[in-house]
C-alpha cells in the first residue's frame, strides 16, 4: 500500500498574482509591509520562550538527605526545593567559613 500524505499541497502564486497580492497589502492602511529598521529589530521566538534568565544561577548537584528533610520540605507544598535552598543560605550566613 502506498503513503498517502495528509498534508495539503501548497500552490505558489504566479507572478502576477504575487503582484496583486503585494499591491493590496501595501494599499491596506492597517497592514502595511515591515520596514527594514522594524525586520532588523525582530527577535526568534525562541529566545522569548521559557523562565527569564537568572542573574542568581544556580549549580545542579545530587545530594543525599534523610527521609525525614526531605518529607518535611515536601510537606510544605509548592517551592519546597527553594525554601530548603532558602534554609542551606541562612546557616551559610551565620556559620562563616574559617579559613
């Protein structure tokens, strides 16, 4: 049995009528064609996509901790890997590091 594709297949204009099509869009008050300044200024969709980057980045690491932190923090809801970072910085502050 043969693919049928599902996809519809897409006429081009001809040159004429890409013609047409143009000077109607540029006779369209409310839809004018982009200058070059506004085409430069254009940003990928991509790069607007997810979280802001962070100043304050964080490291990736795998700890072990003990059931009972662990459960805790969960138990606290939403955010709980923020609150125990928020706890880990506190005791940094009051135990400085002696060198």
């Amino acid at each position: 049995m043969s693919k049928v594709s599902k996809r519809p297949s897409i006429v081009m204009p001809s040159p004429e009528e890409d013609k047409a099509i143009t000077a109607a869009a540029k006779s369209d008050p409310d839809a004018q064609p982009l200058t070059p300044a506004q085409l430069k200024a254009m940003v990928p969709l991509k790069a607007l996509r997810g979280r802001p980057k962070s100043e304050n980045t964080k490291q990736l690491v795998s700890v072990r901790y003990s059931r009972e932190v662990i459960e805790y923090f969960k138990s606290t809801g939403d955010g709980w890997q923020s609150r125990m970072d928020g706890v880990l910085l506190e005791y940094v502050a009051q135990h400085p590091r002696r060198t």
